[in-house]
C-alpha cells in the first residue's frame, strides 16, 4: 500500500513540477539556513563544555561603587582564594590566574612576541580539563619559574612534544622550565592561552591587600554543593577582611562607606555563564552575547516559519484544483482514510527530499558562513548524531502539518458536491493562504527594519566624534623590547617625513590597558570628595598626538620638572569631583593600601571627555600623568605613501632590536574590533534576511500563478471587452498587495519593540527613526509587486482565444 502512495506521489509531483520545483527549493534553503544557525547557537552554548567539572566550577566577580563611579571586574584580590578555600567546607579548590601580557621569547637566534601568557595556580589542572601530554599535572606549576606549554607550542619552538625539562629564555633575561605539555585547549573556552606560568613566579601574588583586585579567581565546588548559598555568604566574608583595611586608609568602616551610597560587592558567576552573560573588567578573552544567540535563533525560527508557510500555502492551493480527482476516486470506492494517507505521503515525500537537499546545501554553504561568523564549524560524523533524528522529525512534522489541511478538508467533501464544481467556489475565499502571506511578509518586514537598524547603528558608531582622532595612527606594539632605547626611538621617528607627532604609552582609547586607583581631594581621603578614575600613565606628546581637544590649562612639558607632580583629567573627572575650576587645584593619591603613603598633585588641564570603551558604556573619569609608558609607540602620520613610511619605520625598528619581531596595527582597526561582533551580526542579518524575502517572494510567486490560473477565463472574457494589460495587472496584485500592507500594520511595532530593547544595550545611539519603517514598507511593496507582476503581466498579455476555446 505504501508502495503505491509513493507512486502515486510522485506521479502527481511530475505532473505539477513548477509548484513542486518551487516548494522544494523554498523549504530547502529555509532548512539549510536554519541548519547554519543551529550549528552557531550550538558552538556558542557548548562553551567550556569540555570541562568534565563545568557544573561545579564557579568564578568570582568583584563589583565597586566609589566616587558616583560603578565598576564592575572579572577579577578580584589576591588573598581571597585562599581564603575561600581554607573558611568554607563546600569549596574544594581554588585557583588564581593573573594574564602576563606580552613577552618575548628566544627562539634560537630571534625574540617572537608571545601574548598568550599567563600566571596560574598550581589548582588549575585540578579545577580545569586540560590533558597533559608530558609532565605532571599536580607538581607542574609548583616551582617558580615553571611553565606549562600547550602542544603547539611545543612544536613551534621545539618541533617535539617532548620537551620537559627544557627552557624558555623570556625578555632575554628570565629562564622558565618546562615542566609539562597540555593539548591545545579547544575554541570552545572561555580563555586559550598558551603558556602557563606558575603563580609563584609573580611576586604580587603574595599580595594581603583587600583593597586590589588583579586575579580571575576560580572556584571548584565539592559534589552537591550550591553555588547559591556560597554567594549568599560572600558579603559577610568582604566585610570581615576589608573593614580594617578601609579604616586604616580612609578612616571609615564598612558601614559609614555604604551609609555614602558606595559599596564594596563578590558575586559568583557559573563557568557556563561566562562566555555568553558576562563583559566585565578584566576578562580573559573576548565573550559573545546571548543576546545575540536569542537574535540568531530568532532569525533561524522566521525563516522555518516563512518556508513552512509557503509549503503549506503553495500545498493547499494546489490542492484545491484536485478536488474532482478526490471526488472520482471516493465514486470508485476510495476510502477516506486512504485518500487522507495519500495527501500525507506526498508532503512528507516533498518535506523529506527538501530536508537531504538542506542539508547538502548547509554542507556548501558553511565555509562562506564560517567566514562572515568568524567561526570553525564543521559537519563531522558526531553531527550526525543528532541531525539525522532531526531530518526525520522535521519531515515528518513539517509534512504532516502542511498535507494536514488539504487531506482533511478535501476528503470530507461528499462526491455529488465535489463533481459539480461547488467544492471550487467555496475555496476561492484562501482566508487561511491570506493569513499565512501577512505572516510572512510581516516577520520578513521586521527582518528588514532590524537590519536597517542595525547598520544605522553600526554607521553611527563609525562616524560619531570619540573625542580623538583615530585615523592615520600607526601603534607600533611591544617597545618595551627597546628597553631604555626607546625614548631614541620615538626622537627618531619624529623626525622621519611624513610623521606629525608620536607618544609612548600603552593606555591608548583602543587598547586593553586599563588602571584604576581612588583619588581624593584632600589629604584626610575623605570618601565624599573621592573619585575612582582611569590612571593613566602618558608623555608630553600624547594628547596633541591623540588629537584630544584640552579645553582648559595647559599641556605636560618635559621641561618643567613639577610636572612630575601635575596631572589633566578629562570633564567627566571634573564633575564627579564637583569642581567648577578645577585648574591648581590639588588631587590625593594614595599609593598603597595602608593610608600614609599619599602623593599630592595639582591639576593643570582639563581635556573634553572621550570615548575610551565601547560605546555601549557611558564615559567614566580619567586622569592623565606624565609618567614613563613603553606598552607601545602611536604615531601620526600623514604620508600619502604610508608603507614606505612603515618600512622606514620598521628599519629603524630592526637596527636597535634586530631579533625582535616588528609589531604593528591601525588605530581605526583597533576600533574596527571592538565592534566586530556588532558588524558580523549586521552582515548575518543582512544575508539571511535577504533569504527570507527570497524565500517569501517564492512563496508569492507560486500564489500570484496559482491565482492567474485560477482566473484564466476570467482574465480572457475582461480582454475580449477591452480591458488592457494595466487594468487586468491591478486585477490580479491588488489583492496580495493589501495584504502586504496588513503585513506593514502589523509587523511596525513589533519591530520597534525588539530593535528599542536593542538599542538600549548602547550608551551612545540612535534614535528609531520613522523613515526606517517607510523604507522596510516601500521595500516590501516593491518586492512584492515585482513578483506578482511578472506572472500577472504574463497572463494579461496571454491570448485570450486559448484560454475560452474550450467554452
């Protein structure tokens, strides 16, 4: 019996193959772009997923008001791991990590910049799954000057894995034993470094202060342990150790530092929740978004929903010109339940080949996804794990959804109405296909108006003043190599042609560099006339090389000796501080935590607030002091040939440090990537946007012929009366196009609700602009017509002799 459905199934396919052709493209690139997307989603919600601990691995967080000023870290004090772990029973272990930064490592007769170092604990094999190859996991970052290297690494520098025991030469001045060889840590991390220093090696690990916060500190819960209730006794552990420290430097108790409305706080974040929830201080690699995760998902769901609406539109409407055939075959004795079963076996046939195609074209598509996600997705054996129950039951459900309607609806007619032609008449009114349109056509109008916002968004964020110039700025990296050469070097490079200016320092608007440290206003540190702003350290060049306005005062000189003890704060610092005329006016900063080492400094300038993050954040206080800096060399240049310029510069660059690799990047690309993810999730959108309107349109093609077909006669008798091609083209989109126009009504606020939420999430943005709604309109309307007048104006220009030869 089966047999013979599929036969028949395939008859009837063959004998409609456009309206097949069509429904079977349609769904196909629906499924193969939801297929795309689900891939993404799973590789971002199996991150640090390897970790055969991940549900009892926590991590702490350190959050602090101070001075009107909220900062929030993924960082917190060097004692408290310890701590933790020697107070409360259900902790288990511990591990501090401290990222190190950049360091040059000597590989025979060169220095290769490395990056991907950091401190560690002798707990992180313990707390993290990371197999050592060689070396063992318990004693290998025990001893100082130790270091655990991933595979690669070990190839790179060694070409063998076997390499414990041997040494690495840091900054040409630190020896580091290798003391094991873990596999290279998957992408699917929340931190992938490549070389692990014990924490025995970093002298401010010994640090006692509370009042610091430097180390991403770790928690391995023991089994069964809630990491809730340790939260909940976390407070009371900050005011215990921190009371004391906060009276000896301020002269206050926790109580009277609240009671000001700042606030000293630990909260505990989950391993699985970093990569997608969290964007604090100090974070060891860079996160994504579950917001975004919720907006792909989004996108891969309307566009199953727009190709499953086509299949069931183009399904029904097709079924209705079988109607005599359902009449004869009940004549002949067809039973219900068969008829029923036949309408079902060809849409899960339809559904099922559509699916294999899908797949095979997600298999094609992935590379160029790859590419415009930034990811490594791969169709591997284990992916078939889970895609083949997911084939099946997409065919099935998807299948037995769209042939539901037509085998119900059809095989209840009784035979006599069906052969005289009332059945026809009845299913003209297609209130469930016109339904079906505005749902489409509304979800591919809010694609359109999401991703109109989003590139508004983006284009606003390129063009906004920051407050600096970004363009035309080399950063040379890593001067630290040129050691006390370096101050020659910038003199050098200054007077190259072509160069305007250049500054020494690695606190720059687009670097990762960041210090924070109270200053007061006067020197009993009085918290009501304290602020907690950026510390920046900077030369005499930086603002002018910058181009930072200074609004008032004057800039650092070299040749004035006080200005060692001088410092220029931005307007955000002047106001927290509350002062109208901040010029000579003299700044506190206490130089540790015990409240007698304090230095005073006078302002001599305010410079107008930049941006200095993303412009998700608002702009927070900063002070400048002229203070050495070798983190990297920013030059201005205005050189029409820059790569001669660069040239001349990495000359110059080789005959001081000739082993050291020459490292540079574009001040505007820096900015470029910190918005990165904002620009691959427009392009997404803009791509799978385009699929769904492509897909919707397919939709509509396929009714728009249906329709002409269903009118033929019609459409003769008008033109043997004299109607012309207009009047007949207006006949045959009118109807489709007021349902595009419902689509409009209904899908505007939808849209402006979704991409306002959105837009909140930016300090610094837009404003939902009305003509963005016009635009996705006109858009819709336009694409709309388009499709429908191609087979409308195909059947006004039909000979109208064909279509009533047989009256």
């Amino acid at each position: 019996m089966l047999k013979n459905y599929i036969k028949t199934a395939l008859r009837g396919l063959r004998k409609n193959i456009g309206f097949t052709a069509i429904n079977i493209l349609g769904l196909s690139v629906g499924l193969a772009t939801c297929l795309l997307i689900v891939f993404y989603v799973i590789d971002e919600l199996s991150y640090d997923q390897f970790n055969k601990k991940a549900d009892r691995i926590v991590r702490v967080n350190f959050e602090l008001k101070f001075g009107g000023n909220n900062s929030i870290y993924a960082q917190t004090m060097a004692p408290l791991a310890q701590v933790l772990k020697a107070e409360f029973p259900d902790v288990e272990n511990t591990v501090r990590m401290q990222a190190r930064g950049g360091v040059r490592v000597k590989k025979d007769n060169e220095n290769i910049q490395e990056n991907m170092m950091i401190y560690s604990d002798p707990g992180l094999f313990d707390i993290f799954t990371l197999p050592m190859i060689n070396g063992n996991p318990a004693t290998a970052l025990v001893e100082p000057n130790s270091v655990v290297i991933t595979e690669s690494t070990a190839k790179k520098y060694f070409n063998s894995t076997n390499v414990v025991g041997k040494t690495l030469l840091f900054n040409d001045k630190d020896n580091y034993k290798i003391t094991g060889v873990i596999k290279d840590i998957p992408k699917q991390s929340h931190f992938n470094y490549d070389f692990f220093l014990s924490m025995s090696s970093f002298p401010e690990s010994r640090q006692t202060t509370w009042l610091s916060n430097n180390f991403n500190t770790y928690v391995l819960l023991k089994p069964g342990a809630d990491y809730k209730k340790l939260n909940a006794q976390l407070p009371a552990l900050l005011r215990r150790h921190v009371n004391t420290e906060l009276q000896s430097m301020v002269h206050l108790t926790m109580d009277e530092f609240e009671k000001a409305g700042n606030y000293f706080r630990l909260n505990l974040t989950p391993l699985s929740d970093i990569h997608l929830h969290s964007d604090r201080i100090g974070e060891l690699g860079r996160n994504g978004s579950i917001q975004y995760v919720y907006i792909l998902s989004a996108i891969a769901l309307f566009i199953l929903l727009i190709a499953c609406v086509n299949f069931m539109n183009l399904s029904t409407a097709r079924s209705s010109n079988r109607a005599r055939e359902v009449g004869v075959r009940k004549v002949l004795g067809s039973a219900r339940s068969s008829l029923v079963a036949q309408f079902l076996t060809e849409s899960v046939l339809v559904t099922f080949l559509s699916t294999l195609i899908a797949v095979v074209l997600a298999w094609l598509m992935l590379p160029f996804f790859n590419q415009m996600a930034n990811k490594e997705l791969a169709i591997t054996s284990q992916s078939f794990i889970w895609l083949l129950p997911v084939i099946v039951t997409i065919s099935l459900g998807i299948g037995c959804l769209a042939g539901f309607y037509p085998a119900f609806f059809l095989s209840a007619f009784q035979p006599v109405d069906v052969l005289k032609g009332k059945l026809a008449t009845g299913f003209k009114g297609g209130r469930l296909r016109s339904f079906l349109v505005v749902f489409q056509f509304s979800i591919s109008i809010i694609l359109i108006i999401g991703t109109l916002v989003i590139y508004n968004q983006l284009n606003y964020i390129q063009h906004k003043n920051l407050g600096y110039d970004r363009n035309q700025v080399l950063i040379v990296k890593n001067t630290g190599a040129l050691g006390n050469q370096a101050k020659i070097f910038k003199q050098e490079i200054k007077q190259l042609p072509g160069v305007v200016n250049a500054t020494m320092s690695g606190y720059l608007p687009t670097a990762d560099d960041r210090n924070t440290s109270a200053l007061f206003q006067d020197p009993t540190l009085d918290q009501k006339r304290g602020i907690l702003p950026q510390i920046w350290s900077v030369d005499e060049d930086y603002i002018n090389t910058l181009g930072i306005k200074l609004i008032s005062g004057r800039n650092f000189s070299e040749q004035l000796l006080t200005d060692s003890s001088s410092m220029i704060i931005n307007e955000t610092a002047a106001r927290l501080l509350g002062l109208t005329s901040p010029l000579n006016k003299s700044i506190y900063r206490p130089m540790d935590s015990s409240g007698k080492n304090i230095r005073k400094f006078n302002i001599i300038g305010v410079i107008k607030d930049f941006n200095f993050s993303s412009l998700r954040d608002n702009i927070s206080p900063v002070t400048l002091f002229l203070e050495e800096d070798r983190g990297a060399l920013s030059i201005r240049v205005h050189a029409q040939n820059v790569s001669t310029l660069l040239a001349q510069i990495e000359n110059k660059w080789k005959s001081l440090v000739p082993n050291q690799h020459f490292v540079y990047s574009f001040m505007d690309q820096d900015f470029e990537a910190t918005y990165r993810s904002e620009e691959r999730v427009g392009k997404i959108f803009v791509v799978f946007t385009s699929l769904a309107i492509a897909i919707a349109c397919l939709g509509l093609f396929g009714l728009a012929a249906y329709a002409a077909e269903q009118r033929t006669k019609e459409i003769g008798i008008r033109k043997v009366l004299g109607a012309d091609v207009a009047v007949i083209v207006t006949m045959l989109t009118k109807d489709f196009i007021k349902l595009v126009f419902i689509s409009i009504i209904i899908s505007s606020p939808l849209a402006w609700f979704f991409m306002h939420k959105w837009l909140q999430g930016f300090a610094y943005r837009v404003n939902f602009q009305w003509w963005i709604v016009l635009l996705a309109g006109a858009g819709a309307i336009l694409i709309a017509f388009l499709t429908i007048s191609f087979q409308s104006i195909k059947s006004a220009l039909a000979n109208p002799v064909k279509s009533l030869k047989s009256e």
